[in-house]
C-alpha cells in the first residue's frame, strides 16, 4: 500500500509541475500573439487540471507520512522533521501562487485574458523553480 500511495504522490506531482511547465511554454505564448478565446478557455482547463493535480498531492503527502509513521513507530528524526517542513514551506508557496493564477482565470472574460496571462507569466516559473527545489527535498527524505 505504502509504494502505491508514494507512486500516487510522485504521478501527482509531474502532473502539476508538467501541466505548469506545459501552460508556461505551449499555451501562454499563443495568448500572446491574439490566439482565440478556445487556447484562453484551454488555459483555463489545464490551471483547473493542475490544481486537482496540487489536491492529491497534499493529501497523499499526508498518507505518506502516516504510512511512514505507522512503519516506525512515529520515530521520525530531527533531519525527516527538516525537510517536511521546508517541502510545507515551498508547497505552501506554491499553493498561494495557484491560488492567485486562479482567482486571474476565473475573472477573464474570454475576449480579453490579459491580466490571466500576466499572472500565469510571472507564477509559473516562480511555481516551477519552488516545485523543482520540493522534488529535490523530497528525494532527500528518502534517506531518513
């Protein structure tokens, strides 16, 4: 069950980091150039497909560290402590610039995205450079 969860976890976690890199480098530059409001509503989709992405993310990174506690006996070290706290400090980050992009796609209006686009331009990279730093914590508490 514990490898099924953390395959859960990690599939999660591509899905949202892919969606955002893929929002940042396929969608959002056809905006730019004028593209019709079906490449804006198919931004709007894949900010929705990356939030339910980010939703299973916190709830099987839960799992993971009750299946971890119930195999230890909830002995976890000073070192395991550490980095949980920073990947919670990054995802929570993370979650306000979601959040924010959010709040931007939800109030465009189809013929003018503009400010969705601004906001997407400045929160996905921030968003993909704190996701690249929470991967790599990650793979660090592996080893306790």
């Amino acid at each position: 069950m514990a490898i099924a969860i953390l395959w859960v976890h990690v599939l999660s976690a591509a899905c949202w980091l892919g969606g955002a890199a893929a929002l940042r480098f396929s969608l959002l530059p056809t905006l730019a150039d004028g593209a019709p409001a079906a490449c804006a509503a198919a931004s709007g989709r894949g900010h929705f497909l990356t939030s339910r992405a980010m939703e299973v993310l916190v709830l099987t990174g839960v799992l993971n560290i009750l299946v971890r506690g119930i195999a230890t006996e909830l002995t976890y070290g000073t070192a395991f402590f550490g980095l949980i706290a920073l990947k919670t400090l990054l995802f929570v980050l993370m979650a306000a610039l979601q959040l924010w992009m959010g709040m931007g796609w939800r109030q465009a209006q189809p013929e003018d995205v503009g400010a969705a686009v601004r906001r997407a331009r400045l929160g996905l990279p921030l968003q993909l450079v704190l996701g690249a730093g929470a991967v790599l914590a990650g793979l660090g508490i592996g080893g306790y």
